[in-house]
C-alpha cells in the first residue's frame, strides 16, 4: 500500500510516516518510480509505535523496544533490557512531574498572595493601567 493508504487506515498523517521511517522505526520498499510500498504489517507497526509514543517513549526508545513488541497495544516481554529501558524513561517522566509540581505549586501560590492583595495595579508605578499589565 501507499503512504496515503497507510495514513487513512491508521489515522497518522504523512508526514509522521516518513519521521517513523527516518528514525528506522518502519521498514517500507521504494517502487521503481520511486514510490514507498507498505506491507500489510505497517498498519500493526504503526499502532504499536502510536501506542508506544502515548506512553511516554521517545522514538529512540521505541526502536529499542519495538522488534519484541506483540499485538496492537503492544505487549512486551519482561526481559531484562527492556525492563530496564522502560523503567528508566518512567523515572525520568516521574521527574519531570515532580518538577511541574513544583511549578504548579509556585504559581498558584503567586496567584494567591497577588489575589489578596487585589485593588492594586500592576506594574505598581504611577499612572499605570490596567491595558499595561501583561496577559
């Protein structure tokens, strides 16, 4: 099948099947004229890859994981490499959350204590308006 086929039947526009093909992640056949040629199997790989970036991976991490995956959702095997990969990118998502916490945290607490305060205008200079304070 062709690209457009491939990207009807598994929703993911053309241009993000040429970055999976880019990144080694889908393997496709060049036609004479120069044309990719997608096997049936595409439609599955290109789930599983979608499935995969949804839960967190990077592309790099897929390609890692993706000759083991089995079925659309996929289901990978407990082995050791992949284990380790995949706790690996859950403790950097774990951070990054702790991170946003805190800057959620930070920014409601500026929000509050602003709110409090109320009445004044910002910047606290003379003649200041309202039009000058920063959305």
């Amino acid at each position: 099948m062709r690209i457009g086929e491939l990207s009807r039947r598994t929703g993911v526009r053309t241009h993000q099947l040429r970055y999976y093909e880019a990144q080694g992640l889908l393997d496709v056949a060049r036609r004479s004229n120069g044309y990719r040629e997608f096997d049936e199997g595409a439609v599955l790989r290109v789930r599983q890859i979608r499935h995969l970036l949804d839960a967190g991976l990077s592309s790099e991490d897929i390609a890692y994981v993706l000759p083991c995956a089995v079925g659309e959702e996929p289901q990978l095997p407990g082995c050791v490499e992949l284990l380790t990969a995949m706790r690996s990118r859950l403790r950097r998502l774990e951070d990054q959350m702790a991170r946003l916490a805190r800057s959620r945290s930070a920014l409601a607490g500026y929000i509050a204590a602003a709110e409090r305060v109320g009445g004044e205008t910002y910047p606290p200079l003379e003649g200041a308006t309202a039009e000058r304070v920063p959305a």
